[in-house]
C-alpha cells in the first residue's frame, strides 16, 4: 500500500519524514515533492491548483497503476488531494483506497476573496504567523525568509484564485477528516464534507491549531496505521472520534 503526503503552503515533502518509523512496514510512504521547495527548489512555482493537480499527477500515475494507495494532505495538500482524485476519476484510473483530508473545510464552503498573496512583506508575515505553524526563528531569520516568502507567497495565490466546481460524481472511496480542535475550522465545515462522500466517513479532532499535525505525528499515524490495514468503515457510515 502506497501512502501519497500532499504538503501544506510553504510546506515541502520533508514535513512527512518522521511519519516513516511510525507507519506499519506494509505502507510505502510517498511524500509528494512540489514545484520550488525541497528537492525541486529551482523549477518555477505553479500559477494555479490545476497545474499543480496536473503535475502531482504526471509523478505519480506509473505508480497507481499496479498498487493500491492512499492520500494523505494537510491544508492546502486536502485541496491537492480533492482535485487529484477528480483528475484520476476522469482519466478512469485506480481510484485511492482511502483519502485523509486535514485541516481543510470542505471545499463547497464558500470562502471570502482574500489578497493575502499580495500583502506587503512586514504584513504577510503577521497573518502567516497569526495561522501558527511557522518557526518564529525562521521569521527572525531574514535570509531563510527570503527564501521562504516567495514560496507561500505562490501557494496562498493558488489557493485565493481558486474556483470550486461542484461534481456530481461524490467520492467513491472511504474518506477521513482530520482536524485540531483549535483550528479556526467549525463543525458544520468539517461535516459538509460529507456531501462529497459516498462511502465510510471519520472525523478525528486532535488537540492544536491549523497545525496540529506537527505535535500529533504517533496519533494520526496510528489512525493510518488501523485504516489502511482493517479497511474500515466500508458501509458508509459515520465514526467521530474526539
């Protein structure tokens, strides 16, 4: 079982490392590299969410062919994951055994029209600290943050200039919400991913903010760990889990 980790804004696939000691031996962890950052530091960053979609999906299409997998993203890696799903739909291609999406409202949820991306540095800086998650020493840091703001930058553009379109094809595999409990993100959010679903659905809180994944690496591991083994919740019902 191959598990495919979509990473947060500004986040790289190195977010994803110290999950492999923690994930049974069966999965294959598979952090997915993007455009600028990481390993792929000196391509150019995606204009949009679709291009972004379509090259996560040119990586991995070989390796969905023969083998079972899953997805697994964090925040702006839910969207990721949401759309790559729809692109592999559409190609009629092996579907995921299970998606993971985190610290993500559903994707219907009509969002307000931000500019963030276009902020000046001083006040970009106070809203990505404001969403917690980024090193305060890295803020301090003026070199590395040079390096880091063009990134973010890039990514909150895709996600404020993206479009929702409504499929009338729901999800057809079993589907995990994941979230912190002090995440700004409400309930009904979390449950109205539900209308995107048509099979097993769970939701788990966890203790932290939007970024609670980085304090909660053992808890949702596990939570991997059980659901891709036993392959649970296959009749379609709700399991939530605080």
């Amino acid at each position: 079982m191959i598990l495919f980790c979509l990473p947060y804004a500004g986040g790289s696939e190195a977010i994803y490392y110290k999950w492999k000691k923690e994930l049974n031996t069966s999965i294959k962890l598979i952090p997915i590299s993007l455009k600028g950052r990481g390993k792929r530091f000196n391509e150019d960053f995606y204009e949009s969410i679709e291009e972004a979609v379509d090259d996560i999906f040119l990586n991995i299409k070989d390796k969905i062919v023969n083998e079972d997998y899953a997805i697994y993203g964090h925040s702006m890696g839910s969207l990721l994951g949401y759309e790559l799903y729809y692109k592999i739909s559409k190609l009629k291609l092996r579907k995921p055994t299970h998606i993971f999406f985190s610290g993500y409202k559903a994707p219907s949820i009509i969002r307000k029209r931000e500019d963030t991306c276009n902020l000046s540095d001083s006040d970009f800086m106070k809203k990505i600290m404001e969403l917690g998650g980024t090193p305060e020493e890295l803020m301090n840091n003026q070199e590395i943050f040079k390096m880091f703001l063009p990134i973010i930058r890039s990514d909150f553009k895709m996600l404020e200039t993206y479009t929702y379109k409504k499929r009338e094809a729901k999800i057809e595999c079993d589907v995990s919400i994941l979230n912190g409990k002090q995440d700004t993100i409400n309930l009904k959010e979390i449950l109205d991913w539900k209308n995107h679903v048509c099979r097993g659905f769970n939701i788990y809180n966890f203790e932290g903010n939007h970024f609670y994944i980085n304090n909660n690496i053992e808890n949702i591991t596990n939570i991997i760990n059980d659901t891709l083994a036993l392959q649970i919740n296959t009749n379609g019902y709700i399991k939530h889990v605080v």
